[in-house]
C-alpha cells in the first residue's frame, strides 16, 4: 500500500512539468520544442485505475486522523538547532517567562549582559564550572543543592561547559530534570582567553582560575557562590551567599591539613616579603603555619575582588618557579589570598574521597562518588571512573540517570 501511493502521487508533478516545458522552450528553438510536443502526445495524462484511487484515499485519511494522536516532543521557537524536546518541560509557563528563557534557551550570544545585576535581582547565582562534560555530576550538583535550600525556586545556576550555549542536548536534558529551576549553560572559551592572556607565557590552570575570571567577563554576576563540579551539596547555599564577607573579596574553608610551607620554602617566601613591595605582596612577615584556603566551595563579591588578581598569580607563579607544578593546590593563589579572605565554616570543607562516614555526618557537602568521565590529557577518549558509593543516587534516581542518557 505505501508502495503503490507514492508512484501514483509522483506521476502528477511530472506530468505537470512536462505541460509547462513546452512554451519556455518553443520560444527558444522549434526543432527541440517539436520534439517534446510529439512527446507529450505520444504519452498522455495517466489515468489511475479505480482501487489506486482508493489506496490513495485512505493514506490521506490515515495520515489526516494521525493530528489528532496527542504530541510528544516540541521544539523551542527560539532555539536554532531545532532539537526536539520531551512536552513535560514545556507544560510550565515558568520555562518561557523566566530570565533563563531569554538566554538560556535561546543562545546566549550575548549572555553576559542578559543576566540582570545578581544582587538586585533577587536569585541565588551558583556557579560551576567543568572541563569534561559529565551531566551526571551536574545533576548530582544541581540536585543536591536545590534539595538542601530553603529556597529552591531562587536557586540560578550557571553551568560553564565545554560545548557551552552551543550543546543544546546537555542543556535541554538538564531542563527536562530540573524543569522549573533556573539554568543557563555558559561556553569556556572567553574566559580561557582572558586567563591565558594573563598567564602568558605561563600554562594555566583554567579550573582553578575560572571562579575569579568569570566575574570580570560576566560583570552582572557580581555575588554569587561557585561549587567545584564534583560535590554533593548539604547544606544550604543562602547560608554561604548571606554571609558577611567583611570587604573581602571572596570566602572559602581553611584546610589545616595542609600549611602554606609544605607548598613553598619559607627561606624565598621571607626574601620576596622584605624586598618587593607589590600590592600583592604582604607587608608583613608570612605566617609560616598558616593553613590554605581549599576552593572547593567560594562565596565571592566580585566588587571586592582585587582587579589584578590574575596579574598577581601569574606573578607569584613566575617569582616562585611554580610552573610545572601548578596542580591542584596551587600556591601561587594561596599567596595570592593570603589574609585577604572570609574563613568559611569547616562543615564546608569538603573531605577526601577516602573519609570515614563518621567525618562526612557533619558536612555541608560530600565529594561526588558516583561514576565519572576523566579527563584524559589528550582530551579524546575519556575514560570512566566507576562509583565508589551511593550517595550520588539519592540525587540521581535510575529513571533521571536514564533521561540523562548515561
Ligand atoms: C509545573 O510547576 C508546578 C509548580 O510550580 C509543579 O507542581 C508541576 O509538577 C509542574 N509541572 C510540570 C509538568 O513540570
Ligand atoms: C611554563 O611551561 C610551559 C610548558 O611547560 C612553557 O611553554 C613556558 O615557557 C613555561 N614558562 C615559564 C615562565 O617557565
Ligand atoms: C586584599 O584585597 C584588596 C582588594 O580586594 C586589596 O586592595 C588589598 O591590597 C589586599 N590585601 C593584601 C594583603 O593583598
Ligand atoms: C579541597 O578539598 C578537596 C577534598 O578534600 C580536595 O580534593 C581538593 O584538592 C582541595 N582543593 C584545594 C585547592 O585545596
Ligand atoms: C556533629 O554534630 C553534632 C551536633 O552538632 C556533634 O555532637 C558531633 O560531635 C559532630 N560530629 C563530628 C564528627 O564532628
Ligand atoms: C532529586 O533528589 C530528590 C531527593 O533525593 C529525588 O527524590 C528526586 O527524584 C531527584 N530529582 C531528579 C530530577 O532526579
């Protein structure tokens, strides 16, 4: 049936084209024209046998009566891929009508100027950034910390990714999850650029670096509360963004398992104190136990953050030879900090992957442990690392792991 349809459907557009030919070329040269005129004539318009007719018939009918099945997938007018996208997250007004549906959804281009001012407009900006994109995380991420607040519905999160405004799918599959929470997917690539012209010729740490270069690209987030990528969140993010930074430009947790000493020789440290005197450099002799900010977890007032804070790592990575080292625990931004921020309380300080259950019952956040992709050097093929506990479920049931298409 669906054979014969299209044959008997196909000869009319045709037979159409072969009556049009002839005036367009007569006008041009007789002899072809002739040609097609017997032509025509030698074959004339089909006539359909009596049951093609009413084969066709019926493949109208059915396709007409297949508008009234219900509709499953939409796609956002505003979205130039086109992706189609389940109904459900549709269904809420709130998806259009939010900030988020201005820019989020629809590109973002220009969407470090579509977020009005962070502090007037009433929303708790949160903040991450991850350099292989894993959803999994992000939703464990996402999840955990609107689950934890007070206040969900004035949770804003700002998902820097690779892909960035341009990954449609990652974006659309977190909004199917989170329908009603405020979401906006952000690229990388500006702000790489604004830390590599400031590290140069040093190779950054773009991670590390991101929480305080993101404000000074997207000058509307000017209070906000950055997670690293892989926690889970307990405790209550309006705890962090409420707290009084005391002129300080930023907030983080103490770890005193580590001392600013086991990172650099104090012997240099002493030397560089008494005889330079850049802004960034104490005026004081350095506290040798001082313990070191973890950057986990940050609450940050971009007004308050030094304007040369790049210049100053990128100085203190230089002076102190620190190139090849500038791993995770980077001192060149302990020395950078040093005195010059808010001590977050330690139930922020998120634990290593091997703490006991007894040290974790008090956190406010929780290292991920379920599966992820790492990062391989080369970037290709990222391999996966399994789970090592079950937290992550809690916030990530089978079904929603599902929708993510892990
Ligand atoms: C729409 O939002 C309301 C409350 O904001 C919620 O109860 C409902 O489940 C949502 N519906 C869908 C389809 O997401
Ligand atoms: C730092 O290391 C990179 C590559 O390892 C190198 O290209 C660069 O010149 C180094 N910079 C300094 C100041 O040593
Ligand atoms: C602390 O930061 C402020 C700006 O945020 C800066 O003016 C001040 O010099 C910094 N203090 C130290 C000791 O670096
Ligand atoms: C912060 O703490 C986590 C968990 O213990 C650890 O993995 C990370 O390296 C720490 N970061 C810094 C900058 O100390
Ligand atoms: C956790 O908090 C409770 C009550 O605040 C306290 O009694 C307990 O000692 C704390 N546990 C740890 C491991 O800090
Ligand atoms: C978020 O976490 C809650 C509580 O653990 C869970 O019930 C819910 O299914 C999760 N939501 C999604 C979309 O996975």
């Amino acid at each position: 049936m669906s054979s014969s349809s299209p044959s008997y459907l196909s000869s009319r557009p045709s037979a159409a084209h072969r009556r049009t030919q002839p005036p367009r070329v007569a006008a041009a040269a007789a002899a072809p024209a002739a040609a097609l005129h017997r032509d025509a004539a030698m074959d004339p318009a089909p006539t359909p046998l009596p049951f093609l007719r009413f084969v066709a018939f019926v493949v109208i009918v059915c396709l007409g009566i297949l508008q009234f099945l219900p509709a499953t997938h939409v796609r956002h007018p505003a979205d130039p891929h086109r992706n189609w996208i389940p109904i459900e997250s549709f269904m809420n007004e709130s998806y259009s009508v939010s900030p988020l549906g201005k820019s989020g959804a629809s590109g973002g281009q220009n969407s470090e100027v579509v977020t009005s001012n962070s502090e007037e407009d009433g929303m708790l900006h949160v903040v991450s950034w991850m350099e292989c994109l894993d959803l999994r995380l992000l939703a464990v991420l996402a999840n955990s910390t609107l689950t934890s607040s007070r206040n969900p519905d004035l949770i804003y999160f700002h998902f820097f990714i690779p892909g960035g405004s341009e990954d449609k799918r990652s974006f659309y599959k977190l909004k199917v999850l989170f329908p009603n929470s405020h979401l906006e997917i952000h690229g990388q690539e500006k702000i790489q650029e604004l830390i590599r012209n400031a590290m140069f010729p040093l190779e950054p740490n773009y991670k590390e670096l991101a929480p305080f270069a993101i404000p000074m690209i997207f000058q509307s987030l000017t209070k906000f509360v950055y997670f690293s990528s892989d926690l889970v969140v307990k405790g209550r993010a309006e705890d962090l963004i409420s707290l009084d930074l005391q002129k300080h430009g930023i907030a983080a947790a103490e770890d005193c398992s580590k001392r600013l000493t086991d990172y650099v020789n104090p012997e240099v440290l002493d030397a560089i104190q008494r005889s330079d005197a850049r802004p960034w450099v104490s005026d004081t002799p350095y506290e040798k136990n001082a313990c070191v900010p973890n950057l986990s977890v940050l609450s940050i007032d971009a007004r308050n953050l030094r304007k040369d804070f790049l210049r100053a790592v990128s100085w203190w990575t230089t002076v102190l030879n620190l190139n090849k080292s500038a791993g995770e625990n980077n001192p060149a931004l302990f020395l950078t900090l040093y005195h010059n921020y808010t001590k977050l309380s330690s139930s922020w300080l998120s634990v290593g992957n091997e703490a006991l259950p007894e040290s974790i019952a008090n956190k406010t956040v929780i290292p991920y442990d379920g599966p992820k992709k790492l990062c391989s050097a080369l970037g290709a093929g990222a391999t996966l690392q399994p789970e090592r506990g079950d937290l992550w479920k809690r916030y990530l049931p089978p079904t929603s792991s599902q929708m993510l298409g892990q």
